[in-house]
C-alpha cells in the first residue's frame, strides 16, 4: 500500500423529516446524508413539493431506509492527480449494506462538482462487496468539492448522498462563471437548449428540449446512441453553497425523440440560479454541454 487510508469524513443520515441538509463540520468529519431519492420526474417533484419527507414511501412494494455514506479518502489530497476513494454505505445504525440493485445500467452513479459548479464529473465506483465502493477520481484545482453519490439498495427505492472533499491550496480567484448561453459547440456539433418557456417557473413541470445539429452542415446529428440505457443523462444542480442534496435533481429522457434530439421534463422546485449538464453519446464517445438557467 503506497497510501495510508486516513481522513475518514462519516456521513450519518440526514433528518430527512426536515429536508435540511445539516452539514456539521468539525475538523474532518461531516455529516450529511442520504435521502430516498426519486430520479423519474415525477416523483422528483413530489420529493421535492414534500420536503423530503418520508411520505412517499408508497411507491409499489419498495421502501425508503435511511442509509449513510461513509467516505475515506487519502491523507493528502493533491490536485490534478488521481485520488482513491472508497465509500462505505451503511444503515444508520453502521452496519454495511450489501445488496445493490443496478439501475441506468450501474450500481452506483457517482457526480462530483466543485463548489462553484465550474467542474462537472460523472463516474462510476466499483463495487466491491460489502457495502464498499472504490473509485479513482480527480480534482482539477484546489477548493470544495461535492460528491453526489446515487444508489439503490436491494429493493429499495434510489438514494443520494452528499460527501464533501475539500483539496488544499489556494483557490483560484472566483469568476464570474454563470453564462446564460443557449448555444454550446462541443467537437463538431452545436447544442442548443431550447425552453419552452422563456422564463422557467419554480415548482411547474418544463420541458428541456436540448438539439443537436452538425457544425458542418446544420442538420440534426443522427446516430444518437443509448448512454446508460437512456438517450441522454441530464444532472442539475442549484448553486448553493454549501450545496445539499436538494440541490441536485436527475432527470430522465424521453424515449422517443426525433434526430438530434434529447427531451427531458423536469422541475425546478426554488427560484435560483441552476446549471445544467446535458450528457449523450455518439460515436461510442460521450459529450457533456453544460448550460446555466436562470429560475424565477
Ligand atoms: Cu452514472
């Protein structure tokens, strides 16, 4: 072992009844949590609408359990340089969860951003066995980062936890980085994100149609292909600092679109400043085009 495991950040469960995310810091631990998380769109809303109560706990057979995610890290966090994580998922009272169900094709969809959302990464830890999941990840610059971590124990409904990483050293001097652009040019093809409302509403249901044309000819691109079962993957997250679980929300696609195009219909639920990140692949190569929206 080159590296010793240390800087164990615990994470028990967030009091889901209130719908805060409490983050409690002191030296290396904090705690945050997991919440029943529903992706499709619309118990997102519900979930949302309820304040991440427990309420919803009626969905068919599955259940909601509280879990925990337990984050262990190198001790020295460098930047631009492959980090191991580990995460551990347990119950509240510490005991491992073993039983993972796939879903979108993965045991677990891990989302990382820094705090300023300037930097978006979507990965997928490996399971193995236990409860432990094992990733190598990187962290671009210094600063805060946030780990959003989706997974679905055996037979329970989706479940999202925070963890928190911060990489030491100065941080770079803040930007002005919202851009409400519409158009994002990413290796020959143009996304453009059209709303079908020009001001998106807080609490209604949108939809998010994003088209895609090629820069050489204007024609919408064919040859979509599915990227983890779905035709497009869209995660979007409400600037907030610190960030909290409800400020993330993880929209599906519809299925059938024409050429070109990726649909999703989603919710806002706070007025806000959120950015968008529009994943899809093609020609085995999967694109990200991040957008920012303004929500009134
Ligand atoms: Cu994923």
């Amino acid at each position: 072992m080159k590296r010793f495991w240390t800087g164990i950040i615990v994470l028990t469960s967030l009091l889901i009844v209130s719908g805060c995310s409490s983050v409690k810091k002191s030296d290396k631990t904090q705690v945050s949590g997991s919440e029943p998380h529903q992706t499709d769109h619309q118990h997102n809303m519900s979930s949302e609408h309820q304040g991440h109560s427990m309420e919803h706990t009626s969905d068919g057979a599955k259940t909601n359990i509280t879990t925990q995610a337990k984050l262990t890290t190198p001790k020295n966090l460098i930047p631009n340089q492959p980090v191991n994580l580990v995460i551990n998922i347990q119950d509240t009272d510490g005991k491992s969860i073993n039983k993972f169900d796939t879903f979108q094709e993965k045991l677990m969809h891990l989302i990382i951003v820094r705090e300023d959302l300037a930097t978006y990464d979507h990965i997928h830890p490996t399971y193995k066995g236990n409860g432990r999941f094992e990733v190598s990840a990187n962290f671009s610059t210094p600063g805060n980062y946030s780990l959003f971590s989706d997974y679905k124990p055996s037979g329970q409904n989706e479940a999202l936890s925070l963890m928190q990483i911060k990489i030491p050293g100065s941080i770079p001097l803040p930007k002005s980085l919202e851009k409400f652009e519409k158009t994002k040019v990413i290796s020959n093809v143009k996304v453009n994100l059209d709303v079908a409302n020009q001001n998106i509403q807080a609490g209604k249901e949108v939809t998010l149609n994003f088209d895609i044309k090629d820069t050489a000819n204007n024609q919408p691109i064919k040859g979509l292909e599915t990227y983890l079962g779905e035709r497009g993957h869209l995660v979007i997250l409400k600037s907030s600092s610190p960030l909290t679980v409800a400020d993330y929300i993880h929209a599906h696609a519809h299925k059938n679109s024409p050429d070109g195009q990726i649909k999703f219909v989603t919710n806002f639920p706070q007025p806000g400043t959120y950015k968008l990140w529009m994943q899809f692949q093609r020609n085995g190569k999967v694109s990200t085009a991040d957008f920012w929206v303004n929500v009134v």
